[in-house]
C-alpha cells in the first residue's frame, strides 16, 4: 500500500475503503512509519504540530446502576473505587484553576451514573458560569444520558462540549453493556448536536471487539459528525468483566490511531485512557496521527506525571495549543 498516496486522497476529499482501512490495522510493522508519515501529513495539514490538553474533573465518582462490562464504577464491578456523590460547585472551581495554571485548554467535568439528576446540572451549570468569568477555559461536560431540556442548560451556561462515547460497534456493544443501547448512545449525541453543543464522542479499543468492529466505530463517528473523537485503549480492572483481557500492543494501538485520523481527517483525535498501559514507549508516536491527549489521572486509574507529557511534547517538537477566551479574576 502506498499510505502517502492514500494520504493524499483523503486530503483531496477521497474517502479510504473498508478494504484500505483494514489493510491500514493489518499494516506491516516495516511500514508502520510510512503509515504514520501519511497520518502526520493529514494532521499536520489542519492542526500543524499543535497538541490539545485536556484534564478531568472526576465530580461524581461510582454509584452507578449500569452494568458496562469495563468500568470499575458500574453495578457489577467489585472493583474498590472511590465512590461519592457530586463534588461541590467550589471543588470544581478549584479543578479549573489548576487546568487554568498548567496550561490545559479543556477541562473536562465528568460524573459516572445513567444520566445527571436536575440538582446536579444545577451544581455544573453554575461553575461553568464562573469558570467562563475566572479562565476563559473549554468546558466539556460528560455526565450520561441527556434530556433535551438538560443539554439546552448546559449549552446556555457556556459548556462547549458534551462527551458521550459509543465506545464501540453497535454489534459488539450487547457483549459490552445490556442496561443501555447503542441506540441510547447516538441519540445523546444528536440531542447535544440539536442545541449547539460541539459533540465529543470516542471508542474503546481492546474490548474483544473484532478489527472490522474498529472499522465501523471509525465509520460510525464520521457519520455522526463528532468534533472530538477521544481514542481509549482498554486498561482492564480487576472486579470488572474484562479483567485480565489484554489484545493490545503497541504497535497496533498506533495502527488504531492512523485509521481514525484517514477516517476521519478533520477532527481532533485524543490519545485516552489506557495510553500509558498499552502505548508504553511508543507514545510519542501517536502524535503523529492524533492531535490531542489528556494530562493527569483518568476517572479510578493514574495518568503519567504531568511533566513527562510536557517533556514529551517539547521533545516532539510540539506546541501546547492553549488560548483560553479573554476573562476577569
């Protein structure tokens, strides 16, 4: 396969095949960087060499009544995970301020449960409003199933982005989760959509899933038009169905990538969860077809060091892209 040609044609508006995009996970590891070459030159061509950061705000942390086969908060995870209920509008302020002060341009306030109750979409509308005052950040909010009349608040508070993940194929997704459909999913993601809310929504790589699975996320999040496409790499806790499941390595986890940014070569592409477990020394390769990472700890497990991302990123060659809106301490 020729990848800077098919580069190329993606960049000239082409769309790559289903047979292309299976040739691109079943890439020759001797052709792995001539595959990420033509990943980088689509990157490069809409977002330079520019990182996005991103950090999570864990506001409300288990507790939950859905049964997904890899989270640690679910119903059926024996996992031991922090459990309370949702932080303080103040503990979220003060999670904006450190985002604010290492340079992170999203911050990201997530709460595990189905769906957010009224009382807490109070609780996050009125730090966003703050948060817009005092820094100025991107807010995405990621708190489950949403009502229109939910997403309509959080949109008029001044949240920026909604995160609802299909995490995987609607095929596989009955081996993932019963207590909620893929359909549930994608409507969430037009519901966000509908009130002007920039759509995040990603995947989860290493569930079981088959390669022509992975195909059809990528297709799948192409078809719905999400700005922001968050790629996790499972990180298998143990008291969750998934324990002890480990498919990845490295090398394929950087194929995985290629073919979400061929796929879908305008959007932001964010190296997830599970980067640090299954990227390992490779993980500065995956800036060359991702543009987009998150910093710190993820919802029950730790991120690398803050400063080895930095260190990272300045080794690259890369440039923080950080520009928060004009704000009022």
């Amino acid at each position: 396969m020729d990848w800077l040609s098919l580069a190329d044609r993606v960049l000239d508006g082409g769309e790559i095949t289903d047979n292309e995009a299976l040739a691109i996970l079943n890439c020759p590891d001797d052709e792995l960087l001539l595959l990420l070459q033509g990943a980088y030159r689509i990157r490069k061509t809409y977002y330079g060499n520019k990182v996005k950061l991103n950090m999570i705000m864990n506001a409300k942390s288990g507790l939950c009544p859905e049964n997904c086969g890899y989270c640690s908060q679910s119903s059926i995870s024996t996992a031991s995970v922090p459990t309370y209920k949702m932080v303080n509008k103040d503990t979220i302020l003060q999670g904006a301020k450190r985002a604010y002060e290492a340079k992170i341009g999203t911050y990201c306030i997530v709460a595990s449960g189905r769906g957010p109750s009224d009382k807490e979409i109070d609780i996050v509308a009125s730090a966003v409003k703050e948060i817009k005052e005092m820094y100025g950040l991107k807010v995405c909010a990621c708190l489950g199933i949403l009502k229109p009349e939910q997403a309509l608040r959080l949109k008029e508070a001044g949240v920026d982005r909604y995160n609802h993940n299909i995490n995987t194929s609607k095929e596989h997704h009955p081996r993932i989760t019963t207590s909620h459909t893929y359909d549930d999913r994608v409507r969430t993601v037009e519901t966000v959509k509908e009130v002007g809310m920039s759509p995040c929504s990603g995947v989860i790589i290493g569930m079981k899933e088959t390669k022509q699975d992975v195909i059809a996320m990528a297709r799948s999040l192409k078809a719905l038009d999400a700005d922001s496409i968050p790629v996790n790499f499972l990180h298998a806790i143990d008291g969750t169905p998934l324990e002890g499941t480990n498919e990845l390595h490295p090398r394929y986890c950087l194929k995985v990538l290629a073919l979400f940014r061929y796929t879908n070569p305008t959007k932001e592409i964010r190296i997830s969860g599970g980067r640090e477990v299954n990227l390992r020394s490779l993980q500065p390769l995956g800036l060359y077809a991702a543009n987009s990472i998150f910093v710190g700890d993820y919802l029950t497990t730790a991120g690398q060091e803050k400063h080895a991302d930095f260190q990272m990123l300045e080794d690259l060659g890369f440039k923080i892209d950080f520009a928060p809106a004009s704000y009022a301490r």
